[in-house]
C-alpha cells in the first residue's frame, strides 16, 4: 500500500524529493493533491510504500538538513 511522506508546494519540488528517494534506493511517485494549473503549480503528494514510510522520511530530513 502506498502512503504519502510529504506534500511538495510544486512539481519541481515534488520531482526532485522523488528522485532523492529513488536514488537512495526507495521507491517512490509523485501524485497531484488537488487541483493544479497547466503549469504544474499547486501542491503534489510523494508517496512511498507503507513499509518504507520510516526510512523515507529519515532520507527526506537528511537531505534537508543538508
């Protein structure tokens, strides 16, 4: 089952937290939360499978803290 670990204010944002995720070896996605214009403004939910929820937000706060 997939779980959301954070809400991007913007698709760039949303696509780079993925790729951090993805390059630490986690899968993750990217899904609109609502509405979003043709440019892609507007919040985006990143999402993990359930069983990788922890370690996703201990890379996501390593990478912040970076």
């Amino acid at each position: 089952m997939w779980t959301v670990v954070y809400i991007a204010s913007n698709r760039a944002q949303a696509e780079k937290f993925k790729n951090v995720l993805c390059n630490e070896g986690v899968l993750a996605d990217i899904r609109p939360a609502g509405l979003v214009s043709a440019l892609g403004d507007g919040l985006y939910e990143i999402l993990v499978l359930e069983s990788e929820a922890d370690e996703a937000h201990a890379i996501l706060c390593q990478y912040v803290i970076r």
